[in-house]
C-alpha cells in the first residue's frame, strides 16, 4: 500500500476516497519503529480505512467506480484518498458506517484467528478477555458472545468495564480489584476459564495464568503494557494449559488458503454486522497526533477514527 498520490493504478489497485480510518495500537508503534513491519520514514501511517473507490485498476473484476468498501492497508490510510488491492477489499455492508467500516478489520480478523483458529472456543465455554475495551479486546467479546461463549472481561476504569457489559460480556472486573482472581474463579464456579485471551501482556497476564482452568488455551495476541510476560513453563504443565502465539495478518499472508476461508467468513460476519465497533474519539485528520496522544492515555474505548 502507498501513500496518497496520483500514480497509475497497478492492475489490481484500486483508489479510495478516505471518509474514515482507524486508529490501531500498531499505529502508534510504527510511529515509534518499534512494530514488526518498520517503513522507512516518512511514511502516512493508518492500516485500515473506510471510503467509496474513485478508480480502479484494469484487472479489477468485483469492485466498480462508487463501491463503498472497508480496506485493510499496509500503510498510509490516514490521508485523503489511498491505494488498495482489490483482493483485500470488502464491501462495505448498509448496517456499518464508514466510522464502522474503517474500525472493523484488524480486529474483526485478530479476534477470528484466535478464537476460531488457535483457541477453537466451543458453545457453553468460558473466555477471559483481558484490555477487553480496546480495539482487539472488544472484538474478542463480542466474536465470543456470537460464538456462544461465556465472556468475561477486563478493564481498567469503570467506565470501560460498563463498555465491555454492554457489549455483551456477562461480567466485567477491574484489573485492580484486589480479589480479581477469586471474583473471576468464582464467576466459573471454581473451574477456572476455559480461554484467555491477552491483548496486554505483562503482570495482568501472569495473573491470568491463574484464573485459567484445567486444559485451558492461553492466546498471546499483544503487549500493549509495553511487558512482556515470561510464563512457568511448570505451571502450563501443572494446569494442563496451552500457551498460543498469533499473528492475524501473517497467518493469512502465508497461508492462502486459510487466507481465502477467513476472508470468507469475514465477510459473512461484516454481513450480519457481528462485531460492531465501538467508537468513544474522532478527530479530524489535521488533529491526528491527539489521537495518538488520546490511545497513549489509554482514553479511548474501542476505537477512535480520523476524518480527512
Ligand atoms: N497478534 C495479532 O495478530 C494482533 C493484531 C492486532 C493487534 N495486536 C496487538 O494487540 C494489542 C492491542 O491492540 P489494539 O489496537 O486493540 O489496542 P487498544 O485499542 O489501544 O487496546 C489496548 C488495551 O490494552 C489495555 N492496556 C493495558 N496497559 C496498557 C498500556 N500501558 N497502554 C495502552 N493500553 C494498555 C487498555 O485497556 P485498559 O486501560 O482497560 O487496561 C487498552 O484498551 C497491541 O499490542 C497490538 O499490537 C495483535
């Protein structure tokens, strides 16, 4: 993905009109060098965006001049107009918003790669979600609920946690409580949950580790305290648990396959409008820096979008 410009269109390119774009924790770390994938500066930073095509390439068959679409990019959505492959695209559906739309993507596949895919969570089963109001950690409850699970997630300040309860979770507790690992046993009658789902990283996931019940699956989606945990190698044998690592995009990237049916079933779930983003900041594309200063204050919850 480039940057706005006026270049030609390569055959499978096609060029958006930016109405919205999300703002994704990886954003603030590209900015910093210290994500995995690491342009050379300068660079337009935004890795998913919202907009209607204003062109396409001449080996673009499913999408025409007027498509309203959500467009995962590799960079630089946070612009005017941005250039996408046609292969990532997807319609943008009449329940989402364009501020819906460009909000969707990142997490709408983290959550499905790690619940259906590495934690493979069942109907009746429980699911921790830990910073359970951000971006991914909203998208895991909501894909839970959808799925049938039990959710429960955790926040940092109240006002999160009423978020994630209305987002479907049926409880929500503060990483702070002091009886945070008895209140999360007790709401699994003693059992201990089934999947941990940890966006965060650092003493929170350690203390997950011990809410996590026999054979569970521990999934490592991010570090966004910035710590990264080291886990007990004795402890996982103890509890019988799984301790998963993912990568959402580079899953799909190296397998096409698996790349193919998760577009799919995206698609389907962009349908039915399952994992609807929740969306507390927007600011105008001048005052995009207040959005990273906002996501660095941990003000946001859910999603904040930029408005060229
Ligand atoms: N593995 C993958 O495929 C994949 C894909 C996308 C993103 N990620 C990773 O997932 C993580 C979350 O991404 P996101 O876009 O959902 O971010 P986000 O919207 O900012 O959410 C992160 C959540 O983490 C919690 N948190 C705890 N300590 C924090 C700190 N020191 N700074 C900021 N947040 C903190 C916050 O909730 P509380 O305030 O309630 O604690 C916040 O809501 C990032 O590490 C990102 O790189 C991984």
């Amino acid at each position: 993905m480039q940057a706005l410009s006026a270049r030609p269109l390569e055959d499978t390119e096609v060029r958006i009109a930016v109405r919205a774009a999300g703002l994704n924790f990886p954003d603030l770390l590209m900015t910093r060098g210290g994500y995995q994938f690491r342009p050379d500066p300068p660079f337009v930073p935004g890795v998913e965006a919202a907009g209607d095509i204003l062109e396409v390439g001449p080996g673009v068959t499913r999408f025409a001049k007027g498509d309203r679409v959500i467009a995962p990019v590799r960079m630089g959505a946070f612009a005017e107009q941005a250039v996408a492959l046609e292969d990532a695209l997807f319609h943008l559906p009449d329940c989402f918003s364009y501020e819906e739309g460009a909000s969707w993507f990142v997490s709408a596949t983290t959550a499905w790669h790690a619940l259906n895919d590495k934690g493979q969570i069942k109907p009746g089963e429980t699911l921790l979600v830990l910073g359970a109001s951000g971006g991914v950690g909203m998208a895991a409850v909501q894909l839970g609920v959808h799925k049938g699970a039990r959710v429960i997630g955790l926040a940092s300040t109240q006002a999160k946690a009423d978020a994630i309860r209305a987002a479907g979770a049926e409880a929500a507790f503060l990483n702070d409580q002091p009886d945070l690992i008895e209140a999360v046993k007790t709401a699994t009658q003693g059992r201990g949950v089934d999947v941990v789902y940890d966006p965060v990283g650092g003493p929170l996931a350690m203390a997950a580790t011990r809410m996590i019940g026999w054979n569970g699956r521990f999934l490592i989606v991010g570090f966004a305290s910035g710590d990264i945990p080291n886990f007990p190698a004795n402890h996982a044998l103890i509890k019988g648990y799984s301790i998963m690592g993912l990568r959402a995009g580079e899953a799909v990237r190296r397998d096409p396959d698996l790349g193919r049916r998760t577009h799919e079933a995206l698609s389907l779930l962009a349908q039915q409008g399952v994992m609807r983003p929740h969306i507390s900041h927007r600011f105008s594309l001048a005052e995009a820096n207040k959005a990273f200063e906002a996501m660095e204050k941990r003000e946001i919850i859910g999603r904040a979008v930029i408005l060229p």
